[in-house]
C-alpha cells in the first residue's frame, strides 16, 4: 500500500477530502479513501489496473487461438493428378507451421506434409494421389485434416476432416458421357475431371499460348505458379512444323508434358479460308454449306486441312509414341460463328451444324476418340447473333468468348471514356446457352481486354463469376486468357503476366483454381 497525496482538498459527493493526509480509518475517511481508489484506477493504464494476474496466463491466452478449414483441391481425381489442400487460418496470421494429415484404417492419423501460413494465413500443401494396384471399379477415399501446431502464445488447432476420391484411369465417372461413344478412357477421364471442378464450384485458370512463335511457352514460363489449363491452336501448331527451321515437335513435346504434370489442354482451330486460302480473318469467301458437298474444291481443300489437323491430335492420343503418357484434348474448332469475324462468321444454321456433325464423323473415321467437342461463341451484342441458334447438336462443352473494350471512340464524353475504360466481364448470351438440355458444361473459353495497355485486372473474372455464375449449373470450369498480341485494332496486352493485377490475381487463386 501508498499514501495518496493530492495538492489540493477536493470535494466527492457531500464530502470533503483533504490532502496530505494518510488516510485514516474513519467511515467518513473509508469513503474518500474508496473514491480516491477508484479514480486512481481508471486514469492508471490497463496492465495496473488488472486484479487478476492469473487471467493473462498461458493457458488462457491459448483458449484464444485461431480456427483452422481446409479445402481439397479438386476433391475428385483420376490416380496421379495433382490434387492440393487449401488451409487457411482465422485470424490470418503468417509463419504458423501446418501439418497436413490422413486418417489410417485403424482410425489413426499420421502426417502426410507440412508448411508455413503466408501473411494472408493461408498455405498451400500439395497431396501424392498415385495408389498402386487401384483398378477395376474400384475407389480410393482419403481423410484428409490439417493441424495447425502450437506456439508460445497460440494453442493447436485442427480443421474437420475432408475426403479426397481417387479414381483408377480404368473407372472414371463422368456426371454426363463424352459424346463420342468410342472415346478413350483419357477422354472419358477428361470429362469426369471437368465435372468434379464443376461440382466443387471452382474456376481453372487458363493462359493461351501462341504455338506458333518460338517463344511459345513465354506467357507460362512469366509466370510465379502453374496455371491448370493451357491453350493452343492447331493451325499455328500446324505451322511450326513447316518454318525453314521448325520447332513444331518442341511445341509438342512442351505440351505433352505439360499435360502429364496436370495441364488440361485447350485447343482452337483458326482454319485457313478453303476458298482462297487466305487467313481465318479473310471473309471475300464464305460460303460454309459448300463444305458440304465433296465435290467442291472448297471442300476438298477445307477437310484435307482438317485431317491434317486429326492427324495432330492423334499424336496426343498415343503420346507421341508412346514418348508421353496418352492426352485428351478439348478441341472447339470454328468458334466465334455467331460473329462476323472469321470467314466462317454467321453461316445458316442447318449448313453451321451439319458441318460440325460432319467433322465429329470425320474425326471418328480417322481414329481420333481422344477429344472432348466444345462450342464456343462470342458474347451476344450489337451485330453478334444469338448464340443459342448455333449450338451442335451434340457437344461436350460450350464456351463463352468475352472481351472487354479498354480504348474509347476519339471523340466520347468523358463519362462515356471512364465506363469504357472500367473493368468488366459481359456475360450476355452465357445463361441462355448453359440452361440448354445439350450443353452438360459451361467455360470462359476466351476472357480478358481488347485494345489494353495492361491496366485490366483479371480480378473481375472471379468477382462476377461469384456474383453472376456461382451455380453449379451455370459454374465455368475454366476461363482462359490469350497471349499479347499486335496487329489489329483490337490487340494489347491479355496474358497473365503482362496484366499489372495478372500475377495476384492468380496467386489468390489457390493451385489454379477461383472460387
């Protein structure tokens, strides 16, 4: 105990209370003596004023410690992909070390990976999926947990458990076949693998690659993490065999293996103008039913370009020989039709479809069942026709092509320039084709700026992609971004890296997947 000393009497209720005085022990003296406790208490700072030292203590600053969800990534997957759990912490706090476990089939649990929580409390831990002997229709189910371990000021915690499926190559089960029915059991598997992206409600990131230049793999190579799917087109592929110096097997093999590691593989086919020879973008010939009638000469030079194209994808199917592992590949070939952009832009509906029965019938006849079939068209705007008229009779996948205007008309209003310039996703025409009965998935097939100098941020894929499209039923399993390009009114910057938001962007989304 103190003696209080003021420099002045003072006055609490009725009573007087004077300075330099040791407090006395009369009732009147006990009253003063009470009041200038109290006082003294609330302008002393907190860590005085604590009674009870016991109520800081270890053990109850523990009591205090954080939360803990995982999240497996995807949940379903063919033995060997890659699958990641996602664990984040609540409050975010960085440097905590994370054990990643598995339940045993006596019920125990035993650690499979470990890692530390980034500044946003989150860590990424990848999980091994190979299961030796799994075949047949058999399934192997995995309990997986995190465990956050403990600090000097913070207790353990531990998430719930969550499964991860693993499927023998043999026994994948698609939500809705492939079309084809000979597809290939990595066709089948492809398929199976789309739909658990889609039934968990994530997004792949996707980057389009341009095969056709030497520096090929540059918008993947720029970037800090592995995107889930890539992008090519078969033309350009075509084309890098035939340079006085051709690097077309290096492409291949780059792709090839990219697949092996966990890429899905994307490709478009840009075809030649049967009628001129001219680029995709000549439109003085156009005429598509032509294409079905063999004894045209248009015909004749449209699917001898064509089964030089299967001829490509059937190196993916046997993996070159045997020197990759056998691919599947999403192939959405003369897209964009519902535009005026190509020479096979706006065509009659029944010569459009029939062409797309014929070269799925083609494909068959030349042995290529490794591929998925995907529609996609542009976004439905002024002098764009609705997409739904076109759609195949029977396809895998539709795809929407969205890109947004960054570069104002000369002479528009300044309110007209900002809307222009700020940031969006179009989505018109996407809800119609999605709620047709024919079509079992849905993606972003192309997305991004037209006319950017970088200032795009990918961010709003993701942000309208939550806000408009969270359904599984109307979920993209992927949205996939095109290289920088030049040349045209409509070329800038679209790749992941070059966009000044691209590269967090993708790191917040984990493995490669939005949600």
């Amino acid at each position: 105990m103190f003696a209080t000393v003021f420099p002045q009497p003072f006055r609490t209720g009725g009573l007087h209370c004077h300075a330099l005085r040791v407090l006395p022990t009369s009732p009147r003296a006990r009253t003063c003596a009470a009041t200038m406790v109290a006082l003294l208490a609330a302008l002393l700072p907190a860590s005085y004023a604590a009674a009870d030292p016991g109520s800081s203590s270890t053990s109850e600053r523990r009591a205090r410690t954080s939360t803990v969800d995982a999240r497996v990534l995807p949940a379903q997957v063919k033995a060997g992909e890659p699958a990641s759990v996602l664990v984040e912490l609540e409050p975010a706090v960085a440097g905590r070390e994370v054990r990643l476990e598995q339940q045993q089939d006596d019920g125990g649990w035993v650690g499979v990976g470990s890692g530390l929580s980034d500044g946003k409390g989150r860590v990424l831990l990848d999980v091994d999926t190979t299961e030796p002997g799994l075949s047949g229709q058999a399934v192997a189910t995995r309990r997986l947990r995190a465990v956050v371990l403990p600090t000097e000021d913070t207790g353990a915690a531990t998430s719930a458990s969550r499964a991860l499926e693993i499927h023998p190559e043999t026994n994948c089960r698609p939500r809705v076949a492939p079309v084809d029915p000979e597809a290939t059991g990595e066709a089948i598997c492809l398929a199976a693998r789309l739909d658990s992206w889609r039934h968990a409600r994530i997004t792949g990131v996707g980057q389009q690659v341009n095969a056709s230049s030497q520096d090929w793999a540059a918008p993947l190579d720029a970037l800090d993490s592995t995107v889930t799917v890539v992008g090519f087109d078969l033309e350009e592929l075509d084309r890098s065999f035939g340079y006085e110096y051709p690097f077309g097997q290096q492409v291949l093999d780059d792709l090839l293996a990219r697949a092996r590691d966990g890429a899905v593989l994307v490709a478009s086919w840009h075809a030649t103008n049967p009628g001129t020879g001219g680029p995709f973008t000549d439109r003085s010939w156009r005429d598509v039913k032509a294409l079905l009638d063999d004894s045209t000469p248009e015909a004749e030079a449209f699917w001898g370009d064509f089964e030089a194209k299967m001829a490509l994808l059937a190196r993916f199917q046997d993996g070159d020989g045997g020197r990759f592992p056998r691919t599947a590949v999403v192939l959405r070939p003369l897209h964009e039709a519902n535009g005026g952009f190509f020479w096979w832009g706006k065509p009659k509906r029944a010569a459009y479809r029939a062409l797309w029965a014929r070269m799925q019938a083609r494909a068959g006849l030349a042995g290529v069942h490794n591929v998925l079939w995907a529609y996609s068209f542009n976004l439905h705007t002024a002098g764009v026709r609705n997409p739904t008229r076109l759609v195949p009779a029977r396809i895998d996948l539709a795809g929407l092509d969205s890109y947004d205007p960054e570069t104002p008309p000369r002479r528009a209003s300044k309110k007209l320039a900002r809307q222009i310039r700020a940031d969006r996703l179009g989505l018109a025409g996407y809800e119609d084709v999605a709620r047709m009965d024919r079509v079992p998935r849905m993606a972003l097939t192309e997305v991004g700026p037209h006319g950017s100098d970088g200032s795009w941020n990918p961010r709003v894929i993701t942000r309208t992609v939550n806000r408009s499209l969270s359904s599984r039923r109307l979920r993209p399993v992927w949205a996939m971004l095109w290289f920088d390009d030049e040349g045209y009114a409509e070329a800038g910057t679209k790749q992941i890296s070059s966009l000044r938001g691209g590269h967090r962007w993708l790191a917040s989304c984990p493995a490669g997947f939005c949600f």
